[in-house]
C-alpha cells in the first residue's frame, strides 16, 4: 500500500528536525551552577601532569566527578582543586 506524504506531514517532520538541531547547539558545558567552572580533559591533564590513561582511571575510580556531553568529558574545577589538597 503506498502512502502519500502530506504537507502537513512536512511540516511536523522539519519541527522534529528543527528540536533536535536545538538540543544539539545547547551549552557544551553542563548547565548545573553558572558560577562554577568546569575544564576539559585537556586542562585537567595539564594541570595535573597526568596523562590521559591516568586521568581515565581517576575517572573510573570515582575520585573526581565528571560530566560527558558530545564524547568530550568535563570537570569540575573545584572538584580538581579539591583533589589537589588530598
């Protein structure tokens, strides 16, 4: 049985298209507390000299929270701080 796509059909399709464009030009950078700062991988591993495995494994092991938003991890930068001091 062949189905005809209506105009209206269009339209809902292009609102979808449209949302889902929006979702994805958001914020890269989780949106919990606008005052607090969060830092890539790349920052974090300078920071702290490691290399990316060990910071992996930090990760892995719970002793610094993080966030992924488009395969590229965030941190908080209090939490590193924090992480300094111990």
């Amino acid at each position: 049985m062949k189905e005809n796509i209506t105009r209206e059909d269009l339209f809902r399709l292009a609102a979808e298209i449209i949302r889902e464009v929006k979702k994805i030009q958001q914020p890269a950078v989780p949106n919990t507390n606008l005052n607090e700062e969060w830092l890539k991988s790349k920052t974090v591993r300078k920071m702290l000299d490691i290399s990316a495995g060990t910071l992996q494994n930090i990760r892995i092991t719970g002793k610094i929270r993080y966030r992924k938003v488009l395969g590229s991890y965030y941190y908080k930068k209090s939490d590193i701080l924090k992480l300094f001091k111990e």
